[in-house]
C-alpha cells in the first residue's frame, strides 16, 4: 500500500508516503551455525563515497587549518558554563572479548559502537559488523553456547537461500525499550541502489537469545536510484524512528547527497513479528529550500513517552554557523493526522568542521564532520552533542547544545575542550534521580600526539555546571590497521541509562590496544546522586519492578521500601490525569509487592505512581494489552 501525500510550509516542505512492509523473516540465535568468519578487508582507508569523498572533505578542512591553526593552550579540560566537582563514579569496566581467552575483540573500520541494556542486565554491543552479548548478572556470555559473536551475516542468512548476496553489512544501531522488555537491531546491506537495504529486526522476548522478528526496508525506497547510508534511531510511545540518508552512486557522500529520509515505524507490530509492518516515510525535507541532512532523532531521558518524537540537525559542513534545526513529528503511525513541522534555533555559540585529530607515530584520525551525534529529551528541555572545532586552539572537540523551549527554540551551547587532547564523537544520556533533574552525562573518544585512542566522559549537573573530564578507558597504541597514515575513528558510540536503576549509565567507545588495532570498551557508571527514580523530593523507597508488561489481566509492582512511610498509589494515563487512586496507607519496610486487575483499563500505556509527604516519589509506566 502506498499513500504519498505532499506538505508545505513557510520556509518548509516535505512529503509522506504510507507503507507496509511484508518482506521478513525470523532468525534464530540458538540455530546460528558456527561460521568461519571470512573477512576480505582493502588495506587504503575505507570511506563511504571513495576517493572523491575523501578529497572533498579534506579540501574542506585545510580551510579549517588555515582559519583555526591548531595550538595547545594552557589549562585543563574545560567548556564554558562554571564547573563542578561532582564526577561520575566507574563500577564496570572490560572490553568487548573473545569467550575463550579474554583477549579483545578486534572492531571495525570504522568501528561504530552501540550499545543497549536490559532492566535484568543483558546487555547487546555491536560494531561493523558483528554482536556481542553478555548477562551482566549471571557474568556469562549470551551466546556462548551457539554461535560465539554473531555477526550480521546470520541475522541475514535465514533471509533466503545459501546462494544469497550479503553485500558487506554495516552500519549497526541498538536500543532497549524499557516499556515493551524488547530489544531493536538495525543494520544496513549493499551500497547500490540494487541491492541497498535496512535490516530492521525485533526482539521476540526479552532475551537477545530467542527468535528476532527481521524486516527488510528497502535502500532505494523512493525509486531515484538512490542507496541508503548511516541509520540513527529512537522510539517513543509506540513508533520506532529510523532516519537514513539516501545517496548517489559513485559520487561523494557530500555533493552525492539526496536527502535523508525519516522512517517511521509501529512498534506493536515489529515484536510481535506481524505479517505486514506499518510505516510512514517522511521524505523531501527542506528549509529555505536547501535540505535538512543528518536528523538526529531525540530519544527521552526517562524512557520512551508521548507520540511526539523531535529530531535536531545542523549545517555539517559549514566552517562556523549558529543555525540549528528542530523538527516534529506527532501522531503515529496510523494516524491520519499525523504531522511534521521544523523550527530554525539560533545558538549563542558558533559550531563548525572540526579538524582531523592527531594520534601517536604522526598518524591521524577522520572525524568527518559537525553534525549532531547524541540527543535527549527530559521534559521540554532537549541537549544534543556533536563534533566541532575549538576555535581558539584549533582543536577537535565537543558541541553541548541545550534547547529550552522546543516550541520557541533557541541555543544555548558549551564547547568541551582539553589543552592538548582532541575529542570526538559524543552522545549523551539523562542521568538525573528525579523526573525535574536536567543532569546528563556525555561520553566520547579522545586522543592526542602523546595520548593513544581511548574514551572519556563529563557530567553535567542541574546547576549547568560541568564536572572534570574523567577519563574511563587510556589507549594503548595508536591504531593502524590501513596502508598510510589515516585511520577512521567511528561514526558514533554508544550510551545507554539503565531504566531500573537510579543514576546508572552504560557506554561502548572506542579504544586502542597493543597490537596497533582498536576495539569496543565497555562501562558502567553512576552518577553522584542516589536514590529513587520520582519526580519529586526522594523518599524511602529504593526501586520498583513491574511484571508481566505488557499485562492484559493483571500486572505486579515490586518494590522495596528502607522504611514505613504513608503513601498513595494511583493509576495515571499518559497525560498525568488520575485514573484510580487504588490504595492510600501505610506500606511496611523492606520488599514490597502491588498486584491489581488491568481488565477496567482500555488498552494503553499508564504510570503507577506512589505519592508521599513529600510529594511524588516514584513512578513506573506499564502497557494494558
């Protein structure tokens, strides 16, 4: 089915078709065979588009030497804004690594971490092109008992026949839906407009292990002889978001560009594997009549809410600009009313094309360009990151960029640098206790002459001030896996709150290790808060549990109590209207469990919320099927 439909606006246009997609199938980790891994890798530096996207951007940045001449300068680690002395604390800390010996997993080129958690501690990371799974709780590996470290390939070979063409698969992107206890895996295939596609695949159950729900999008969706390049994603209530840039083939992913398409899919539908998966494609997006490249998707601090997803993006390639962009879209997937607007911010700081940054042995790393890499929402206060030049040191570094009022937005923004070090490829995550808490982490790599590839992170706290730079993971060599003396540096990296833990983050950067190559390091962090998730002042209550969610007849809430309190426990729906109060006593301390009926409540999300002295202390949405 194919619905097109065309929007303009003052200074915006756009368009939307409407689709199913019925080309999928399941694939099977315990039924992965063992494969043998073949690799046959170019030793020149890969980069999408080839020589002439390696020219042209290179061309691009000898401007930037010649405008922001790299110096070191005298000081520490530091952006504009006041600093704090609060840091974050490291209670994990390992490498992506083989089950039999513990040695590190050699990553991609580039190596393109991500990275997604569940609430019961299993977590996924992947880079071009394989997965790698690990319980968190039990210390084992997820697929050890089947296939070691799939890779991409046997997620596609239960597509078709052995006489299948896999096309190089690339590009992987996670992520966790705290709601639905499901796991997303997308990644892409080909670079031809004949044999481009997305893989979309859903997790079947809350175990990495069991059956994915795989969906083949197609990577020339619009029939312009385009292929489909790095996918960046986020859900909301019920849509996951896809965005992906369509590109010509055989020219520069820069002046190749088409557009970038936004793919807007229903999540009820991909985990329960049906026949045909509804979709919107957003496409034809320009402001001014120029287009809007590299949307970001902006994923929410406190997990997936509302049917609004906003999406920031900037112009990448411009030396120095202040003008960033915040689209909309509201409405799901079937809804016909759905609608997509855009908004022009002005920042009060200038970003622009960072430099190549600098590792040991007179080698460098690519860092592409200024787009927006990270972003989350908390509230109506949205933060993004991306990879900038440091003008007065002429460095590479990282764009903190904070939008107040999405429907009247402006920037404020921060640059992120170190006297010697260079630092690139950021994200960020929420970390506050409560849902007030504007407090976020962000995470990158860093590297300098002296310093080989490893990966940091700053908090950031509700006073806007920034903690020091700490530093989680020192490289150990400088990376050179390809003839010359260019390396690809990534694309992104990966962070990820966990949603049943206060102040708790995960994060999958890129690091360097003895043998000249480069790998995935993984952490746990947690912030310099503790107490429970809420929105209002903590009380005595450490963490709550909701169980089976979706329910359809009946639903459980665990939680544990340090000591008796007074309490009222209520039942919202997704606006924060009351529903039913359904007790208001005094709970004991220690383990607690809530059990109530849901066959009164029409089929929906909800929030149970329990309410103290001090006001709302905790709450924990849950779904009636």
């Amino acid at each position: 089915m194919l619905v097109p439909l065309l929007g303009f606006g003052q200074d915006f246009t756009y368009k939307v078709r409407r689709l199913t997609v019925d080309e999928h199938w399941t694939p099977d980790p315990r039924k992965f065979d063992d494969e043998f891994f073949v690799s046959v890798q170019n030793l020149e530096a890969p980069y999408p588009g080839g020589e002439v996207s390696r020219n042209t951007i290179a061309e691009l940045k000898k401007h930037v030497a010649v405008k922001y001449p790299k110096v070191d300068i005298q000081g520490s680690s530091s952006a504009r804004g006041g600093r704090s002395a609060d840091s974050l604390t490291q209670i994990e800390n390992f490498p992506a690594r083989f089950f039999f010996n513990d040695n590190p997993l050699v990553g991609g080129r580039p190596n393109d971490n991500t990275l997604a958690i569940s609430n019961d501690g299993k977590l996924l990371t992947s880079w071009n092109s394989q997965v790698w799974g690990y319980d968190t709780e039990q210390d084992t590996f997820l697929f050890r008992d089947n296939s070691k470290h799939p890779s991409f390939n046997q997620f596609l070979n239960f597509y078709a026949d052995t006489t299948f063409s896999l096309y190089f698969p690339f590009d992987p992107k996670l992520i966790y839906d705290p709601n639905r206890d499901r796991f997303i895996l997308v990644f892409l295939t080909g670079r031809d407009p004949g044999n481009s596609g997305a893989i979309v695949c859903f997790s079947s159950s809350n175990n990495p292990v069991d059956e994915w729900y795989a969906y083949w999008l197609s990577g020339d969706p619009l029939q312009d002889s385009t292929w489909t390049d790095y996918p960046q994603m986020a859900i909301n209530e019920n849509n996951l978001y896809l965005t992906l840039n369509q590109l010509y083939p055989d020219s520069s992913w820069i002046t190749g560009f088409a557009q970038t398409v936004i793919w807007q899919m229903d999540l009820d539908a991909g985990f329960a594997g049906e026949e045909e998966l509804p979709v919107s494609l957003w496409n034809g997006m320009e402001y001014g009549g120029q287009k809007l490249r590299y949307l970001r998707p902006v994923k929410t601090g406190w997990g997936p809410e509302s049917d609004t997803m906003y999406f920031v993006c900037n112009r990448p390639f411009d030396l120095t600009n202040d003008s960033l962009f915040l689209i909309r879209i509201t409405g799901d997937v079937d809804d016909p009313n759905a609608a997509i607007d855009v908004k022009l911010a002005l920042a009060d700081q200038a970003y622009g094309l960072p430099p190549d940054a600098e590792q040991p042995n007179n080698h460098v790393f690519l860092t592409n360009d200024a787009r927006a890499l990270g972003a989350v929402r908390m509230g109506d206060q949205i933060h993004f990151v991306g990879n900038t030049v440091e003008p007065n040191s002429g460095k590479a570094a990282i764009y903190h960029g904070i939008i107040d009022d999405p429907n009247n937005p402006s920037v404020r923004a921060n640059i992120i640098t170190h006297p010697v070090r260079e630092y690139g490829y950021p994200n960020i995550s929420a970390l506050g206790v409560t849902e007030a808490d504007r407090e976020v982490a962000i995470f990158f790599n860093h590297t300098a002459a002296d310093a080989p590839a490893g990966n940091s992170i700053v908090y950031f706290d509700n006073n806007e001030e920034y903690g020091p730079v700490q530093t989680l993971k020192e490289g150990e060599s400088y990376v050179d896996r390809i003839s010359g003396p260019t390396e690809r540096w990534g694309d992104y990296i990966g962070i990820q709150r966990k949603f049943n833990e206060t102040s708790k983050v995960w994060v999958a950067g890129y690091w360097s290790f003895s043998n000249n190559s480069n790998g995935t390091w993984i952490s746990e962090l947690s912030g310099p808060k503790d107490g429970p998730i809420g929105t209002g002042d903590p009380d005595p209550m450490s963490a709550i549990r909701a169980y089976p969610n979706p329910a359809s007849d009946f639903i459980n809430f665990q939680f544990e109590m340090e000591e008796a309190a007074v309490v009222r426990i209520e039942i919202l729906n997704i606006e924060g209207k009351v529903v039913k109060i359904l007790a208001q006593d005094k709970v004991k301390s220690g383990l607690n469990r809530l059990t109530f009926g849901t066959t009164a409540l029409i089929p929906g999300a909800y929030i149970v919320q329990i309410v103290g002295d001090s006001g709302i202390v905790l709450k924990e949405q849950f779904i009636k099927q």
